[in-house]
C-alpha cells in the first residue's frame, strides 16, 4: 500500500470524551472515540478508483475491504464520532452528532486535506437508541448521488466504497408499522470536513463559548487558512463565507432541480458541500411545491421553491450561535442581510447561462420568471426542457413548439400554446440580440444544462437489481453519471421522463427518513 499521510488534527486539536463506554449519552466534549461494528461477512461491491489513489489507499490490497468495512483500523489513528447538535424541521433538537457515521482517518491527500468516515458502521454515543446501521437501498443512493453530484460539478461528499456488511438490519421502509430486514450496507464516504452549522450551535447552545472559540479557531486555521491574517473580527469573516458558499449551493442546486428533502441545520455543511443524501430527490416536472420527503408532506418545508429560504433560515440560526464569539450581533445581522440580494444576482444569472445568454439586459429577469411560470403551469420535465432548449433555432420560433413542450406531453389548449408561442417569440428576440452563433449557444447551453441526473426511478431500478446481487445495472448506471452533460447516445432510455410505472411505486418519487 503507497505511503498514508495520517494527520490527525481534530481530534488532535480539539478534546475528547475521556468516556470509552459506548452508550447513548450527552457529551461535553467535541467528540468521542469508538469502534466500527464487527460486520458479520463484509463484501466490497464498488469503489472509486480515482479518490482511493488521491488518498493513496491501494484499493487492490487485501486491506483495504478490512479498512472500509470497518474491520480493522488504519494504521496509528484512532476512530471517532462528531458530536453536534441541530435544528430539525425548524424546531430545536439539541445534541445529535454521528449516529452512524464513524470517523476513521484524517489524511492529506495529493490535493488535499481529507477526512474519511463510514456512514452505517454501528452504534456511537450520538445514537440515540438507533442501531447506528444502514441498509443497501440508502447506501446506494448516498453513493451514487455524491458522485453524480460530484460530475455535474457541485460542492459535495465523496464516496469512496460500497460494502454490503453481510448483517441483516430491522427497517421500516414506509413508517407504517411494518418493519423488515434488510442487508445492510456501509458507505465510505470523504470530504474535506464533514463540520456542520450543527456543531457550533451545540456549544452555543450550552453557552459554552471557550469551546465555540476553539472549533472557530480550528475551523478557520484547518479549512478557511485564507482568513487567518483578516484585520477586521475573522469570526465574523468565516460567517461571510459560509453565507456565500451556500448561496452558491442553493443556485447549483436549482440549476440542476436537486431537492435536498432534510435541511436541518445539523445536514448543512461549514464548507458549503452538500452532505447527508437521505431522501432526496430530483425535479421530474417542474413543481416547486415538491419535496421528495413523506415526512415533510404537510408542511413542505424542504421543498423545492423553498430550498433558499431554509439556507437562510439556518444561516441566521448559525448566525446567533457565533454570535456568541463574534460579540457584535448587528454586524452578524448585517452580513445576513446580504444573503437575498447575492442569491437573487447569483440565480438571475445562473439562469441566464442555462438560456444561452451571455450579455445581461434589463429584461432577463422577466424573461426567466415567465419561462419558471409557464414550465409551473405545463407539466413539463425539467432536465428535459433545459435540455432540449439548445437546440431552438431564434429564426424559427414557431417551428419548436413541439421541442419545447417536450413530445411527451401535448399542450392542453389554445391558451397554452400561446403563451408559450408568445414567450419562444420573446426568447428569440432576445437571443438575436447576441454575438454568438446557434452552435456556440448549443454548446455552452450544455455545459451547464445536464442530460441525465440521478432520478429516483433509476435509483429503483439500481436498488432493485443490487438487493438480488446484481451490481450490473449499478456500474452502468456509475458511468453514465460520470459524464452528465455527454450526450452518451446508447443510454437514451436513461433521459426519458418519469415512467408511469414509477409515478406511484416506492422509492420512485418520495421517500422516508428510513435507512
């Protein structure tokens, strides 16, 4: 195996539970030693050859199913869990921490600084009387989905392995009663830091400031170096850049209609990365009243329209919890303050790029809100729409009814088509106001418009092969999700619309909290 750099830093850094037994508890400390589970037969399935030799683990020694499975420990570190708290559906939960994510290395990679944990490795004192395991179908969604995230070029997790853990684990799926077993699972997944907004607001909340000191002065030295020689108060300054990472998030994640289903403060990453793939989902039809989470059916706090005004929501409650160490509550609530105006420019002009436009005219933002209108009202697939829209031609408006509505679906009346006429007639008067060519257009458009995401029939589909021991569909799937603005003519059927056989199956449009 090449040379491992093991630099253990938070847990070298900041203190630990001197606690060993491994039982749910509260913990004053930042985080807690303890073993992965003994998995009764540990099978690898998958891994991600380029991040293993980033983090120069040899993927083809023995070791490294043992590493991954949690069998054994890497050489001279010591695993771990992060204890941080949180607010869940906007009401406050306290302590929660790594229920079942199990922290076994932090190394330097040949980029960069990684920490690398197991998600479904076995209880941890922030299990709060759950078994600390995970089953095969959420395993293979949180994989899949970093990764394709990962290609379509958005802050996030990555995976490194699959491994089924040969364990049967007792879940219920639909939250109904009925519960089952289900083979268990366990991702490795790495990320820079996996520090939430979660973590300083447990220690706020304790009013506990010599600790929110000391995981700011870790966090900016270890994560935001760039900050260290700041004049003015640099608390205050990590908290600006962590409103402007997640607004950046938000917007990446409206361009490509991913719906994240649980933005709980404890799931909102320091870094701005997306993190903690539960049930989420992505746009089929336009709807922003979606959520692809059946525990957030009544209220839909999480869904789609939504998603930007939750970030906010929990940056002001990250805001109050630095306050603490800030020490100006007004200057926190100026920075905030910035938070709708960054978005509204950042998101103007992300859909600017989805059109094709690369001048800026007054008119864009009443282009783009009549195209979010009409695709509201027309149940029209979003990847398909974005997708298809390189290919209009602003000479002949009238000709592409049939490419923008999609051929899927037929427009209900004369009232629709005319809007829609109306708008394409505006669209190509605004794209011949620009210099580039159709084909320049087409180009761009499809850099930033992705042909294939991760919908949730696919993911069936995955989960439903892989849990009969065929990863067959599961490796086709992986490199089709490598690639997702190619064109990747022979996988055509995975750029269909929703299947109607999907509409009403499990897993296919919403999911529980269940893993």
């Amino acid at each position: 195996m090449p040379e491992l750099t093991i630099k253990p830093t938070f847990i070298k850094q900041l203190t630990g539970d001197p606690e060993t037994e491994n039982y749910p508890r509260p913990v004053a400390e930042f985080f807690t030693y303890v073993h992965p589970a003994h998995p009764g037969d540990p099978t690898l399935h998958h891994h991600i050859s380029e991040l293993s030799d980033e983090l120069r683990l040899d993927s083809n020694d023995s070791s490294f199913l043992d590493y991954v499975s949690g069998l054994s420990a890497l050489p001279d570190y010591r695993p771990w869990a992060m204890n941080y708290a949180g607010h869940q559906f906007g009401n406050w939960a306290g302590q929660l921490g790594d229920g079942r994510a199990i922290n076994i290395a932090e190394l330097e990679g040949k980029t960069q600084f990684w920490t690398v944990q197991l998600k479904g490795a076995g209880l941890t004192p922030y299990s709060r009387g759950a078994d600390g395991k995970a089953v095969l179908r959420s395993s293979i969604r949180e994989y899949l989905c970093a990764e394709a995230m990962h290609h379509l070029g958005i802050p996030t997790t990555r995976s490194l392995a699959l491994v089924t853990t040969g364990d049967k684990v007792l879940r219920d799926v639909l939250n109904d009663g009925h519960p089952a077993h289900e083979p268990g699972a366990i991702v490795t997944r790495a990320a820079e830091s996996f520090i939430r907004f979660g973590n300083f607001e447990l220690f706020a909340s304790r009013g506990d400031k010599e600790r929110l000191q000391e995981l700011l002065d870790f966090t900016i030295t270890t994560h935001f170096p760039n900050l260290t020689n700041c004049s003015d108060n640099v608390y205050l300054a990590l908290y600006e850049e962590v409103v402007n990472r997640t607004i950046e998030l938000m917007v990446e994640w409206e361009r490509v209609g991913f719906v994240h289903g649980v933005m709980n403060t404890d799931n909102m990453s320091i870094l701005g990365l997306t993190i903690d793939y539960g049930p989420y989902g992505w746009l089929d039809a336009f709807d922003p009243d979606w959520t692809p989470n059946t525990t957030d059916n009544q209220f839909r706090r999480y869904r789609f329209g939504n998603q930007s005004d939750i970030a906010y929501w929990n940056l002001r409650q990250l805001g109050r919890a630095l306050a603490l160490a800030i020490g100006d509550a007004d200057s926190v609530q100026t920075t905030l303050h910035k938070y709708h105006e960054r978005f509204a420019t950042d998101r103007e002009t992300m859909y600017r790029n989805k059109l094709g436009l690369e001048t800026t005219q007054d008119t864009d933002a009443e282009l783009i809100a009549s195209v979010l209108t009409l695709l509201e009202e027309q149940p029209l697939d979003m990847t398909r729409f974005w997708r298809h829209l390189s290919q209009f031609d602003e000479t002949s408006p009238g000709n592409h009814l049939s490419l923008i509505t999609d051929d899927a679906y037929t427009v209900v009346s004369e009232t629709d088509k005319t809007k829609w006429l109306d708008w394409l007639d505006t669209y190509a008067a605004r794209l011949r106001t620009e210099a580039i060519s159709q084909s320049e257009r087409a180009a761009l458009m499809n850099k930033v418009n992705p042909k294939y995401v991760f919908r949730n029939y696919i993911a069936s589909q995955v989960i439903e092969a892989a849990e009969n021991d065929d990863y067959t569909l599961f490796r086709t799937v992986y490199e089709l999700l490598k690639h997702p603005y190619d064109e990747q003519t022979e996988h055509e059927i995975w750029f269909q619309k929703q299947p109607a056989w999907a509409r009403d199956r499990i897993g296919c449009s919403q999911l529980s909290c269940s893993s």
